[in-house]
C-alpha cells in the first residue's frame, strides 16, 4: 500500500529547523506518512533530477504543509509551489514558523486556513490534521519541550546547521579493530566481541535502539552496526547518523572510544559524505592549490590532511575494490566525502560548517547544480 504523502513548501534557509520538526514528526507518526522536505538529501533520492522530485512528490501529496518563516514570506516559489499543489486539490495549510505570523500573508495564500507554530499545541496541530485527513489517530503528545527544542536554535546554529545539510547527506564513524599508532600514541585494539558494550553505551546515554538484523541496531537519527570476523578474529563498529544529529553523535563517538578500546586516542575522525548533487573536486594537489590561497597549510600528521582551526580534513573520493560491500547497503555508488580528524578532549566544538564554508569559498566544493 502506497504510503500517503505530506509536502513540506519552505525556504533552504528554514531547513534546520524543518530537519527537525521533521525527524519529531517521523517519529510520532510512525512512519505511516511519507514526509517528503527537499532539502534533507532523503526525499529526492541521489541521482533524481531536482526539480522532477519535486514535482513527483507534488502530484502524490494530498496535504501540502507552507512553511512561512521571515526568510520565505516574500518568496515567489512559495507563492508557486503553493499555487500549483492547490490547482491539483492538494489541501494547503500555510504554518508560521519562527516568529512570523500566517496573518502577514498576501493574497492568495492569505485565503487558506492555516494556524502558527508558537507553542506545543501548534505542533500538535499538525498531528491533528494527519489524523483527520488520513483517519487515523496518532497521539498528539508534543510536548513544551519539544517546541522549545525546535525555537532554541540560535540564528547562528540554524545557518551552521542549514550549511551542513545543503551539503551533506551522512556521516560515519569507523571504530576499527586496530588503530595504528606513533611514537607518542600507541597503538590501540577493540576489545573482543563489542556488541554487547556497544549496547550499554548506548542505554547508558539514554538512547532507544531496536535490531534490524544480528548486526544492525536503529536508533532515531543513527544507525550502528557491529560486525565480526571469526575467520580473522576481528571486529569494527559503525555508527551512522542523519548530520542533523552530528553534536549527539559526537557525544556517543567519545563514550564509544572510551569503552571500545583500553585508553583514548588524542583524536578521532568521522567521515562526512557529501550529498550526490554536490560537485567536489578531489584531486589532491589541486585541492591544496586551491586552499593555499587562503592560508590552509597541509598538515604535517599525513600529506593527505590539512589543518584548519582545531582540525584537520580531507577531500576523499571513494571506489569499492572488485567484491567489496558497502557497509551500509546503498543504491548508489559511494560518493565522496569530507574527512574530520578532531580531538577527542577538546572544549572547542566540531564545527563542519565551517569546513564546508571554507571548501566553498575555495571553489573545492559547489551545490550549484542542487
């Protein structure tokens, strides 16, 4: 049975905090519904013309949810998009967000029946007119929290967070089975049969799994998978994770370090790949080329890496050798992905926004073509 579309109509530069009203959404509906929001790099699957994804998604939605924040008020292909979905009978329902009210409107959406999003109850407004388009009876238990959750983001975390998402589809952690030392840091092992540990990590920080296979585990925003080689006596850990939850997943990273292996590394890497859409140049001395005008030096822990701030990254393109598996199963070829190494006690944060900035501004990477 074909699941039931809502579209979300809305600005890129709403898409923080549409990725998480989405993602609080999923989850209270179950996946019963397909939310379909463009710029989270899951609607419009990798390879899929744009624009045909949108217009796909627009004549399979019945319910078309407008977004009206201060950065889509006055934005013509609000106005179009609305329009459109309304000439097909799609049911538009205009949503203030982010302090601006659906009563500054213009003609024709002003006409439409909407409601702003400015507590709990608003939230739980969109639950309401599911259960009543779909029949179906979802409860609607958003909380204070939740919505405080959704407004706190600052000015500055939702641009960050915007900036990560144009770019970036996932992220993922490797926790291998040896880590390769040097004169002032050992070598470390994992330790024999994770899985269990890895288990305990994750209750121990408040975090719901449930098993899709023997080695797979789902929490919201993560997948972590565990795998083990009896042959060769050896095992990895995985974890991967919607960039939306980048900070928590670092947090569980840290606690996963400190019970996998017998004493922390000084640093740690994730590997963040980038959205199919996106251009990336990766040939390496044209990379360095390129970041040379702006100062970025190459790092002198391995020719591959440069140093920006408190970290170090590289632009990798990935290939799988003859026989090879991705370890997360996906319908397209691996794409390339930006490499963070960052300390592992550190006050300072993991800014990836700020990496992406700079590959942008250096003409390394373009989402011109998104």
């Amino acid at each position: 049975m074909t699941k039931p579309t809502v579209f979300i109509s809305h600005s890129s530069k709403d898409a923080a905090y549409l990725e998480l009203l989405k993602q609080k959404l999923g989850a209270r509906t179950a996946g019963v519904v397909n939310l379909f929001l463009s710029s989270d790099g899951q609607s419009i699957p990798f390879g899929t013309n744009w624009i045909h994804g949108i217009e796909s998604a627009l004549q399979a939605a019945t319910i078309m949810f407008t977004a009206v924040s201060p950065a889509s008020i006055g934005s013509a292909w609000l106005y179009f998009e609305s329009g459109y979905a309304y000439s097909r009978g799609v049911r538009v329902i205009p949503i203030g967000i982010n302090g601006a009210p659906i009563e500054s409107l213009r003609p024709p959406l002003s006409l439409l029946q909407g409601f702003n999003i400015g507590s709990h109850d608003g939230l739980n407004n969109l639950i309401a007119v599911i259960n009543q388009q779909y029949q179906l009876s979802f409860a609607e238990d958003f909380t204070e929290t939740d919505y405080r959750e959704l407004s706190s983001l600052t000015g500055m975390q939702r641009a960050a967070l915007g900036s990560t998402l144009r770019f970036v589809d996932r992220i993922e952690f490797e926790f291998p089975d040896r880590i390769s030392g040097s004169e002032n840091d050992p070598a470390l092992q994992l330790i024999e049969s994770p899985g269990e540990t890895v288990k305990e990590v994750l209750k121990s920080a408040n975090i719901i799994v449930s098993p899709i296979d023997s080695e797979t585990l789902h929490a919201s925003g993560m997948l972590v998978k565990v795998t083990d080689n009896a042959k060769q006596g050896t095992s990895r850990v995985f974890l991967k994770v919607d960039p939306i939850v980048l900070d928590r997943a670092l947090s569980v990273c840290s606690a996963l370090v400190a019970a996998l292996y017998a004493r922390r590394p000084r640093h740690f890497w994730f590997r963040a790949f980038l959205r199919r859409e996106v251009r990336a140049l990766t040939t390496d001395y044209k990379v360095s080329s390129r970041l040379a005008a702006f100062g970025i030096r190459i790092s002198e822990m391995h020719g591959s890496l440069f140093d920006y701030e408190n970290l170090r990254f590289a632009v990798d393109e990935h290939h799988l050798a003859p026989g090879d598996q991705p370890i997360f199963p996906t319908k397209i070829s691996l794409p390339v992905s930006i490499r963070v190494v960052f300390p592992l006690d550190c006050d300072q944060p993991v800014r990836l926004d700020r990496v992406l900035e700079l590959l942008e501004r250096a003409g390394i990477i373009d989402d011109a073509a998104i």
